[in-house]
C-alpha cells in the first residue's frame, strides 16, 4: 500500500495554477532546500526557546508556511538526507544508517531539476558518499560525490563543519575562514546570482552542520547566553545564532537579487533534538532541545524526529501554521509539481505525496498516505493523528506502542489495549509497507522501475 503515483506532468500543473493563482511556470521558479543538523523541533524563538533568539526564522515563520507537523524520514543525518533527495524511505536507498552509502542507480532531485534546465549546486554537509577521506573532504574522484548525483555544483563535506572549515569546491579541498553556516551560505548566493545573471532558474541545497556536537561558535556568538547557561550549552546556541543570521542573510540576498517572489525556501532539520542539553531548570523546559515532546535525536518518539519546518514563498504561500502531518519524502513529489519536473524523474516506488493542496491553503482534513519510520534500532507508522512505534533492544523486538500524538504529543500514554482494532489495523499495514522496502533493499525497484508494491 502507498505506493504514489505522480500525476501527469500537464495534469500537475494545471492543479498547481489553479490553485496558487499564479501564471503556470512563466518563470521557472527557483528552489532552496535548508536543512539543520540535530535542530530540536523548540530550538527556535518563534515556538518560545526561553534563551535562543532567532529573529530571522521567526520572520520566515511569520512570512511563510510553519510546518508544525512536520517529520524527518528517520531519526538520524544520512538516512533523512538520503529521503529528501529520492522521495523513498532511507532503507530502499540503501543508507539504513548514518555514513552509508546511497546507492549509485537511484533516480536523485538533483537530476531531475538539471533535465529540467536549472542550475544545480549543493552546498555544505553531504554525508550520503559513505568515505572517510582525510578531513571528511569529498574529492573530485568520489563516485558518490554530489557532482556524480546530479549537482552542477558543489561545496560540501562529507560530515561537520564549523569554524573555518575546510570545504572541497567540486573535489578539490578549499580553506575558508569563518562561521561555516555564514560560508556556505555566501558561496550559495555568489552561486545564485551568477546563475541569475545568466537567465537560469537554480535549485539548491543548502545542509548546516549547526548545532551537530562538537559546538563551535564565536566570542560574539556566545556572549549573550555565557551568563545564563553553561559553556557548551552557550556555544550550541551561539551556533544556532550564527545559523539563523545566515539564512537572514540569505533572504535578503534572495531579494536584493530580485528573486525572492520567485523563489521557494524551504527549511527544515535533519532529525530531533540533542540529549544532555540542559539550559537549566530555573528556565522551566525540559527537555530543552525537544520541549514536550519525547525522545530526542536517533529516537523515534516524536522528539527524535517531529522537526522546525518553514516553507516560504513570498506573494505565493499565505502566511499561516500548518497542522498537516508530512515528512522529507514528500519534499520530491512536492517540488515535482511546484517546477514542473518530469512526473517520471523519482523511482515509482516511492514513500511520499504531493503537498502542493497543504502549500496552496487547500490543506485536507486528513493525509491518505500513512508515513513509515524504518531504522535498525526500530520501527514507526504514523496515519494522522495515530502513532504504531516499536523499539527493538539489544536485537530483539520489543513491544508495540500506539499513540495519538495530536491529543498526547508526549507519547505519555500508551493505548496500546485500549485501541487493540486500531492498532490492529496499522499493524497490518506496517507489516506491507515493511514487505515493500524488502523487496526494494533487494534490488527490486532498479530491475524494474514499474514494480509496484
């Protein structure tokens, strides 16, 4: 069951103009995908963090679509990576954990917007070519280099950054000085304006290593939280203050360019939140990375993977909060509609919808399409507001869990036997969803691209 099937490309964007009120792709718009790295779903000022300020993703928020419900694929970096640029579930892309490899025959985003005339670029964290070269550098050789995935052009590494990193432009390693979230994305707009220049519509990836421990951060970013915090606490928030000033940067850039109402900035995390952050308990929010929410990052409560999400696109998307329950994979079906991309360019085996009704305002009451959550350390199904998880411990199952996550966020209450008709039911369908990604991890989907689950 889920397997989507994009619609025709004429048929997308006909619903995609009737909809946004907008000429159908008279300009190509530009699209920007940011993500943070272990960004708790309440590490930000707009859902009242009691010491981060982020002014900037507090405007996009109040400029844009915020995402309440929004869920990265899995709990941890690569895996969510990997989902964000197939549509499918980290395990059918063969990175079942963090510093995998993706597999070399999927059908990636990034190809699909270069076929379809943009300039691509991706600049930052990239975590998906499963090598461990000196200094985490991707060179020019990787066959798993974004260069090799569909990327016109690159700045990235393959794990953390922080201060003055050292970033390997196309393959070759380059030093920068600086906060490395303020250096990808100055590199990202000097990329952006000479595509501009040129009359080319871009797609670009911008992934924050921010606030992925070790903490760095500068004098001055740290400053204002030294006093009220502990040192390693202030330095993961001065990180996140350098991040949020980045993409304020990156906004007014996007303007002065005059392409801001052209363009779609979407935010997100990687995963949830960190453990063993404590801001301290006179503050009253705990646990401070993850709010009320439970679990943390490589968890799959919802603290482990319910992140920040934003969608902005100015004179397009009305300003507004969305309850609408959506993942990373449903980022490539989206953007298969917003750009007018080939409905054929994602795998049909796939995991995620369009959200082109949820952008637009006609959001539905309810998603058809239950979410899959599939790590070695356990499983979840997630069907709007009800929530299957089962955690596997020191290799052997562990037992079911139901919640409903609308009414108990904190997953305080397992209803497990009250619910036994409900729970049976997503149960049966986790049990096809998980038959599907076997037969995907198998190979299945790249003998015959229209296999069907």
């Amino acid at each position: 069951m889920g397997t989507t099937t994009t619609n025709s490309l004429g048929a997308s964007l006909v619903l995609f103009g009737l909809f946004l009120s907008v000429p159908v792709m008279a300009d190509k718009p530009n699209v920007i995908l940011v993500m943070s790295d272990d960004h708790g779903w309440t590490q930000t000022g707009y859902y009242g963090h009691p010491l981060l300020k982020t002014p900037h993703l507090d405007d996009m928020a109040a400029n844009g679509l915020r995402m309440d419900r929004f869920y990265a694929t899995a709990p941890m970096c690569s895996p969510t990576r990997a989902a964000v640029l197939t549509g499918r579930t980290n395990d059918r892309t063969g990175v079942f954990k963090v510093g995998d490899p993706i597999n070399k025959q999927e059908k990636m985003l990034s190809t699909a917007f270069r076929r379809a005339g943009y300039a691509t670029a991706h600049f930052g964290k990239w975590h998906l070519n499963g090598s461990n070269t000196p200094g985490h550098q991707v060179l020019a050789d990787d066959p798993l280099s974004p260069g090799q995935l569909g990327f016109d052009y690159w700045l990235s590494i393959s794990t953390q950054f922080n201060l003055n990193p050292v970033l390997s432009r196309n393959g070759v390693p380059e030093q920068f000085e600086g906060d490395g979230s303020e250096v990808i994305v100055d590199e990202a707009l000097k990329f952006i304006g000479r595509e501009t220049k040129k009359g080319r519509p871009v797609f670009v990836v911008v992934w924050y290593s921010t606030p992925h421990r070790v903490f760095e951060a500068t004098e001055e970013d740290v400053a204002p939280y030294l006093d009220r915090t502990d040192k390693s606490s202030a330095l993961q928030l001065g990180e996140l203050a350098a991040m949020d000033r980045s993409i304020g940067t990156l906004r007014q850039g996007l303007q002065e360019l005059g392409i801001a109402d052209n363009t779609l900035v979407w935010f997100t995390s990687d995963n949830g939140g960190l453990p063993d952050i404590d801001y301290g308990e006179h503050l009253g929010v705990h646990p401070d990375t993850t709010g009320h929410l439970r679990g943390f990052k490589k968890d799959l409560y919802e603290g482990g993977i319910r992140v920040p999400t934003i969608v902005e696109w100015p004179g397009t998307i009305e300003p507004r909060v969305s309850h609408y329950p959506a993942a990373t994979t449903d980022i490539f079906p989206t953007l298969i509609d917003v750009a007018g991309l080939d409905p054929n360019s994602i795998n049909p085996v796939n995991d995620g919808v369009s959200l082109v009704s949820v952008l637009n305002g006609n959001e539905p009451s309810r998603r058809e399409q239950p979410m899959g959550f599939r790590v070695v350390a356990g499983r979840a199904w997630m069907d709007n507001e009800w929530k299957l998880v089962r955690n596997y411990t020191s290799g052997e199952d562990g037992e079911f869990e139901l919640y409903n996550v609308v009414g108990d966020p904190s997953e305080s209450n397992n209803l497990i036997r009250q619910r036994p008709d409900i729970a049976a039911r997503m149960m049966k369908e986790l049990s096809v969803w998980e038959a599907s990604v076997e037969r995907s991890i198998a190979g299945a989907d790249y003998r015959d691209e229209s296999a069907a689950r």
